[in-house]
C-alpha cells in the first residue's frame, strides 16, 4: 500500500490555503522570495513560480509549477517534498555525508556545514576503500531495532579545490562550472574510484 502520495501538477500557482498562518517570510539563496505557511493541518511552502502542500492526515503532498518552470521541482521545493514524505514514515533526512565501513554493514555519518568539505572526506574514503552512500543527504530512522541509516544517492558536486586535491576525478565530471566553483560527478561514475554503496534495506548502526 502506498504511505505518503505526492501529486506533481502544472498550472497556475494557488494563493496559501486559508487558516494557514504565515511563519516565513524571506529570500532562499539562489532560488529567491519564499513563504512558508502552517496550520495543524500541514504546511504550504510557496514561491513565485512554485508551491507544496503538505497534508499530514492524509499522508498527501502536492508540487504545484507554473507553466515552463518543471525544473523547479530539483531545489528546495522538491527536498521538501523528501522530507516530508521521510517524516510520514518515521524518519528524518540529515545533511550528512555517510559511508559503510570497508567490509562492514555500519554506517558513519559525517556532519559538517555546507561548504566545509564533506564531500571531499566523502569521496577520499570511498577511494580508501569506505561504500558511499551519500555525500550530502542521509535517511535515518529510530526503532526498536536499533539505528537504521541509508543514502540518498545523487549527483556529487565537486569544487576546483578539491579537484586540486584529487585531480584523479578530472575524467568523470561532467557539465562546466557554476557559480560556486562546482562540476557535478555523476552517481553512475563513481564506481571506477571506489565502491558507491546504495543499501537496497537499510543499514543497522551500533
């Protein structure tokens, strides 16, 4: 049976639901004005050009775009989307980088903040022999089981500086540089450097 239902539609973006009441109001870097809305029901994050609805009784989100703009589901309105549909089951979505142990099922998780290089610890343990899961976004979940972690396995992005420090990745980026100074690394790629590991059941940490 389906847990959580989330609905992608193209259209005019709709005004907050009423009884929602405003909680944000302000700029999201890169991506601009942004509004968040919350009521017991849920929330609506909204912005000029795309909105969520988070429904929480109904196990329901919706990603309303305008017309043109699908592409907009790839930034902060589609990691809402995960992290609302992680929450209804019970987990949490870090921002973490998290690697198994070489010749191990364990987990580590690497918490830093953006910028500070968990991507480079990340991708010079996968070459000493660490399974990848994730450089950047880690699903956790706490039960009477133990600890449960697992990757969600996406694009890696590399910085100038790291390929200055690992010039070995130079044949798997792809794209031309950003405005941060990152190329992108595609998941599918990172297998001829180590041992990318996208756990099929979750993984149980000690």
């Amino acid at each position: 049976p389906v847990g959580f239902r989330l609905d992608l539609v193209e259209g005019a973006v709709p005004d907050p639901p009423a009884g929602f009441r405003l909680v944000f109001d302000g700029p999201i870097p890169i991506e601009g004005p942004c509004r968040l809305f919350a009521s017991e029901e849920g929330t609506y994050l909204l912005f000029p050009d795309c909105a969520l609805r988070i429904d929480r009784a109904r196990h329901y989100g919706c990603i309303t775009v305008a017309p043109g703009r699908a592409e907009r589901i790839r930034g902060t309105i589609g990691i809402a989307a995960i992290e609302a549909a992680a929450d209804d089951a019970g987990q949490v979505m870090l921002h973490a980088a998290g690697l198994t142990l070489p010749g191990d099922r364990r987990c580590i998780l690497i918490h830093a903040p953006s910028g500070t290089g968990k991507s480079t610890t990340a991708l010079a343990l996968m070459r000493g022999g660490f399974g990848l899961c994730s450089d950047d976004a880690i699903f956790a979940r706490a039960d009477a089981a133990g600890i449960s972690a697992w990757g969600f396995p996406s694009d890696v992005k590399v910085h100038r500086h790291t390929l200055q420090l690992m010039p070995w990745l130079a044949p798997a980026l792809t794209g031309d540089w950003n405005g941060e100074g990152e190329q992108p690394i595609r998941w599918q790629a990172l297998g001829k450097f180590g041992r990318p590991n996208v756990p099929i059941a979750p993984e149980v940490m000690d």
